[in-house]
C-alpha cells in the first residue's frame, strides 16, 4: 500500500495587553443633609480592583464610615460636620487604585468621579420669648460663675420685657458660657458678653433689640445694662455691671444723646466679686483699650430662680426666628406640639388661655428651612394667666350710732396689692384703721355727727390684681355698702361687741350678757346668730358684766372626751397635748382647770374624765368666757423672747363678773368662749352660725398684731 504524506497548518494567536485605566463613578442616595442624617456613599468602578481601600478617598465636611465592597463595587457612610453649613464632598484623585493588569485610575477630573452634598446641621437658636403685658410678682435669678466667683443677678422683666428676654434667651442657649469681661474700668463698670479668650468676638445669636432705657431704672451702682453702639437700637449680647452711680447713662427725655442705655437687673449677690473684676490689671491689645491682662472667665451662666408671672391676655411673642423657619409650641412639656399666630405686621404670637403655665410645661421651637430643630426655649419662670377683672364686696353693719364706730371688711375676689383706703369712697363719716393684705381687708367706720345715712364704696379702676388688670364693678350691688346713723340713747352710753370660741372662731348664739344702767338697774341682751350683743343706757365708767351661756345639745353629748383628759394630764406633767406641734394656748390652759383652782394637776385630769362618763360628782359643764383683750402674754420673759403669763401651776385670769369701761360714747368689748373641760377644743358649732374667719379673714391676724401676741393663742 502506497503511504500517504499530510501537511499540517499552524494558526498563530497573539493576546493583547489590557492597557485601559480604570475608571470609578460616586453617587448618593441623598443630595442634602440636616443634623442627624447621614448619606450612603456608592463606588462604582469600571472592572474590578483588589486595592481599592478607603484610604484612597478624599473626603470634606464630613467624615466616612461601614467602608465595606469587593471587586467594582462599594459603599460607606457619610456623617456630616456637626454645627456646619459647610458642603460634603467625596472624591477619589487619579493614580489611587489599580485593575488586574496594574492600570491605575486617570479620572480624577472626571466629573462622576466627585460627589457633592448640601449640608446644614448648624442648628438655628433656640426662640426668645416675650410675655406680653406681664407683671412679674416674683423675679427670675441668674447665676454667673466666673473665675473671680459668683455672681448673681435679679432681673427686672417687667420694667424691661423685651431686654430681659433676649438676655435670658442667651443665657439658656448657652452663649455667655466661655466667654470674658473684655473691657473693665475701675470705678466706673465692667463689661462683657461678646468676647471669647484671645479678644475673638463671638458671633450673636439673635438680631439687634430695641432701646428700653426709658423704663424708670437707673444705672446705680450694681445694676446691670446692655451695651451698645451709638446706635440706640443696637443692643446683641454684651452687658456691663456699674461699679457706681453712673447717672449719666440713664434715659433723658428731649436731650441730645439721652437715649441712655438699658438697665434690666441689678446684683442680689456677690458684689464684691464685681469689684475684684474692676481691680484687675488692664492693658490696650489689639486696639481694644482696658482689656485684662490676665482673662476673667465666665464659665457659666446659668438661670437659678425661675420667678412667677401674671399676664391679663395671655399673648406670648416668640422673636429672633431665622427667616423661613417655621415655629410650633406646647402646652404639656413638648408632647404635643401646636402652630401659633401671625399678625398682620407679620409679628408671631400665640394666646393662652387663662389658667397656670409652668415653665417647664411651657416650651417652644423653631425648624429652619433645612429642617434643623432649635433647642427648646422655655419662658423663666411660670406664668399665670388671668383675664379677668378683679371685684370687691364690701360688708359689715346696716346701722352705726353716732359717737361710737363699726367694723367694714373689704373682700377682694382675687389678691391685690395696691388696694388702700384712698381707693374707698366714704360719705357720711370716716375710716380709720385700715388693715389687711392680699384679697382681704378691714377699717373702722366712724359716723359724722349730723349725718343720718353712711355710704361706702369702691369706684372703677381703683385697684388692680395681680396680672394687672382694673376692677371694674362700681355698678355691683355688693359693692357699696349703705349705713343708717342713728342718735346716741340720751339715758346712756351703749356697749356692744361679739362673741366667739376660742378655736373654731365661731359665732356663739344664745349667750346672755348683763350690765348695770345709768340708773342702777340691769340691763340683759342675748346673741343672736351673727353672735352680736348691744346694750344701751349703760352706766358710765367701770361696769361689771355678766356673762352666761346655757349648756346645749352641742355641750351636754361627747364633746368632752378620755382625749380631753389625757390633754389635761399632759399639761399637769409639762408635755404640750397638741399632736401637730401647735403652741400650747392660753385658753387650753383655762379648759383644762376643770376645778377652777388656779392651777392643772392630775386632779383636774381625774374631773373632766368624769365629766366626760357624765359622773354624778363631777364638775358641772359649763362655759367659761374671757375678754378677747385680757393680756395673756409677757414679751419680757425668757430674756426677752416673750412668754404666756398663765402656765400648769398658774391659770390666772378675769374669772367673775368682767368690769369693762363704758365711755360716754358708748364702748365695745368681744368675748372669748371656753367650755370647761374641752381641752382639745373639739366643740362643734351649730350649722347656722356664723364663722369669723369668713366674715373677716384678717380678723385675728389683725387681732393679734394689735394685741402684739402670738396668733397661736386661737389655736
């Protein structure tokens, strides 16, 4: 077999060599970021790389984190600057990293190779607020710690709203904190509140305020000011201490440059703090003259008193609000939150309703345009809200015999204090003696002779509550009280008076009360529910009187008590018997001497237990009654300090018939009811008597302060 020859072709292949760079695009999953956002950074590269590393990227105004990928694909985290309007921007420069042929990236100009946020997290500042139309009862306090100590001021928000209101609104958000006095001069003030360490100025929270220097305050020394420029309405976050008198920067009216500068609270404490900072060393620096050499430091400044308000409308205005930001408050400490008001000036407000506000319930915020919420801002102190007009009831007598006097009470419906007695109109006779505070007040009235009728009345817009608003109620029934005079009795002067227990200060009906004539005979009357008694024709001078009560169903059941008796033994031993501490009153002492022996022993403890178990030999109940002017207080005893005159071995006072002095103008005397044997003064009034401390609140708080005894006497 013939062989047979093949040919074999051979096909060259040559590779060719990647010489391509690598090309990476960035993206975000988001174009802007506020505070507490965060963007998803991507890479994507254009083949896959083994050295691509974090370390390859440039980052600003922010920083990267969670770098994580593999091959052409990655991802981090971008976390904007805190308190920064400064754009994030993420890139990677060229020759960073390298694909699997070692060609590294030549894109760093590329555009998708740059990715660029909008960032705003620089929160905007916290509201200031101001309470319109505000009395201030009670001021806010803030503390300022220095290096030199503390200091605290008192600020004055209702001579000087709209200033004291900026400057706490500083206060809260911080911004004196880390700040210098920058500028001190011995003997004249010292300054601060706008510079930090190193003469830096710090930048202002909150917009210029207007000038309120012409509010009745005067830089006298300690009194704290706003500074300012030449321009009146200047005024940020700086403020100076007087180190004296510097009348010359207060407010003058209709006097070139007397525009004055604003004072809005003065030092409560730590002045001579201020006065070591006016004795530092100073030097001119950078241009600024009277700088100290070596820094003082506040490193605090912070609100210590929060302080009580009233307001009569209720608005609150909200200012120094960045321009498109939006503005919501609370009522309930932040839970829910409500949009305000806008005038048509464009002024924010909103309006409570009436009723307690505290500070900390009270807040409000703003959100700018970025969506950055301000930290909340709370008014300094709580408000009250009262929108309505106070009112006055005037009672007392309706008749008054000439040459003798009655007592008038003034019952306010809410507390006053500016209500006096040039604000009551009196014809027909005169006031005297007027007392009282807060809603309740009290005069004597005196009929002029001749007159036959007394009026007594309050016109509008005499006195004013507490939020500032004007009683308005002349027309009210109530408010005028009419008096017929008439002629004294020609046998005789009258004596009248009240009478009440010791303890409950109720009203005593049905207690007989006797004296002597002109004539010689005598005279009885009896009183009635308003517990009153008047005799007439009563002889003049020195004239015993009788007074007796009837024992009751209110006496005769368990009034009297084992109680009573422990009490009494108490007082034999030398322990005081009232279980809450009270003083121990004259009268107890008086109750407990059931034996009448001038003295408490176990023997008297032994005989209200028997009048208690209604035993057959025991004292017999009765009532005992005092003259409600019977000195029982000795401001001599213990060195000085002042002490009972009657104690467990001396029970001494006016036991028989009571001689009083009727004047040839009649006289009054009020009287004390004691049960004998009711040590804890447990006796229960009838249901239609008549309480004194209704009547007349101030009654024994006046009582007292005219007797110049403690009030603890009536229990």
């Amino acid at each position: 077999m013939q062989g047979q020859s093949a040919s074999t072709t051979v096909k060259d292949i040559s590779q060719t060599p990647d010489t391509t760079p690598p090309t990476l695009t960035i993206t975000a999953n988001k174009t802007a970021l506020k505070a507490g956002e965060t963007a998803t950074i991507s890479f994507t590269l254009s083949e896959s790389s083994t050295d691509f590393l974090q370390s390859d990227l440039s980052v600003s105004g922010g920083i990267l984190s969670n770098f994580t990928g593999s091959g052409t694909s990655y991802s981090a985290i971008f976390t904007p600057t805190a308190n920064s309007t400064t754009n994030g921007v993420i890139s990677v420069a060229s020759d960073k990293f390298s694909d699997a042929a070692g060609n590294f990236n030549k894109d760093g100009s590329d555009a998708n190779n740059t990715v660029s946020l909008a960032v705003d997290t620089k929160p905007p500042a916290m509201p200031q607020l101001w309470a319109y139309q505000t009395r201030w009862s009670d001021n806010p306090e803030v503390t300022l710690a220095t290096s030199l100590g503390s200091v605290t001021l008192e600020l004055y928000p209702t001579q000087a709203p709209v200033t004291s209101a900026n400057w706490l609104a500083y206060v809260q958000g911080g911004f004196f904190d880390g700040l210098i006095f920058h500028r001190v001069i011995d003997g004249f003030m010292v300054q601060g509140g706008g510079f930090i360490p190193g003469l830096t100025q710090k930048t202002p929270s909150y917009a210029a305020i207007g000038l309120e220097s012409n509010n009745g305050l005067s830089n006298l020394r300690g009194t704290v000011a706003m500074a300012r420029t030449t321009s009146p309405n200047s005024a940020t976050s700086q403020f100076f201490i007087n180190l004296v008198d510097n009348g010359l920067l207060d407010y003058k009216a209709n006097v070139t440059d007397g525009d004055g500068y604003a004072v809005f609270g003065s030092v409560i404490e730590g002045m001579s703090v201020v006065d070591a900072i006016g004795k530092v060393n100073t030097q001119t620096l950078g241009g600024f003259a009277d700088v100290p050499v070596q820094d003082v430091l506040i490193s605090s400044a912070n609100l210590t008193h929060s302080g009580v308000a009233y307001s009569n409308t209720g608005f609150v205005v909200p200012f120094g609000l960045e321009q498109g930001a939006t503005w919501s408050y609370s009522v309930d400490g932040g839970t829910n939150w409500l949009g305000g008001f806008v005038t048509a000036e464009g002024i924010p407000y909103i309006q409570l309703a009436e009723g307690s506000y505290a500070s900390n319930n009270l807040k409000f915020r703003q959100i700018d345009i970025a969506g950055n919420q301000s930290e909340l801002a709370t008014l300094a102190g709580t408000l009250t809200v009262d929108k309505t007009a106070p009112k006055i009831a005037i009672s007392g007598q309706s008749a008054v015999q000439v040459g003798s006097h009655t007592t008038i009470s003034f019952t306010l419906s809410e507390a006053s204090i500016d209500f006096q007695l040039t604000d009551i109109v009196v014809t027909g006779g005169t006031l005297s003696n007027f007392a009282g505070s807060g809603a309740s007040y009290s005069a004597s009235f005196t009929p002029a002779v001749g007159a036959t009728q007394a009026s007594i009345s309050v016109q509008n817009q005499a006195f004013t509550d507490a939020s500032g608003l004007f009683n308005t109620d002349a027309a009210d029934a109530d408010n005028r009280l009419v008096l017929t005079i008439t002629a004294p009795s020609l046998e005789g002067p009258s004596l009248e008076g009240h009478v009440y227990h010791w303890k409950s200060h109720h009203l005593l009906e049905g207690v007989s009360v006797q004296a002597q004539t002109f004539g010689g005979d005598v005279v009885s009357g009896q009183t009635l529910s308003e517990g009153s008694f008047s005799l007439s024709g009563l002889a003049t001078g020195q004239n015993p009187l009788v007074v007796t009560k009837a024992i009751g169903a209110a006496e005769s059941g368990s009034v009297l008590s084992a109680a009573d008796a422990l009490a009494a033994l108490k007082i034999a031993v030398g322990l005081n018997p009232n279980s809450d501490g009270r003083t121990l009153s004259p009268y107890q002492l008086i109750a407990a001497d059931a034996n009448e022996d001038g003295r408490v022993s176990a023997a008297d403890a032994l005989a209200i237990l028997k009048m208690a178990v209604k035993r057959t030999d025991a004292p017999v109940r009765q009532w005992l009654f005092v003259s409600e002017g019977e000195d029982f207080w000795d401001h001599t005893a213990n060195n000085g300090a002042g002490g009972w005159t009657v104690n467990r071995g001396k029970v001494d006072y006016d036991r028989g018939d009571k001689l009083v002095t009727v004047s040839e103008q009649g006289s009054e005397v009020n009287l004390v009811g004691v049960l004998k044997g009711d040590v804890n003064g447990s006796w229960q009034a009838p249901a239609n008597s008549q309480d004194l401390d209704v009547i007349s609140p101030s009654y024994f708080t006046s009582l007292a302060a005219r007797l110049q005894v403690p009030i603890e006497q009536w229990g």
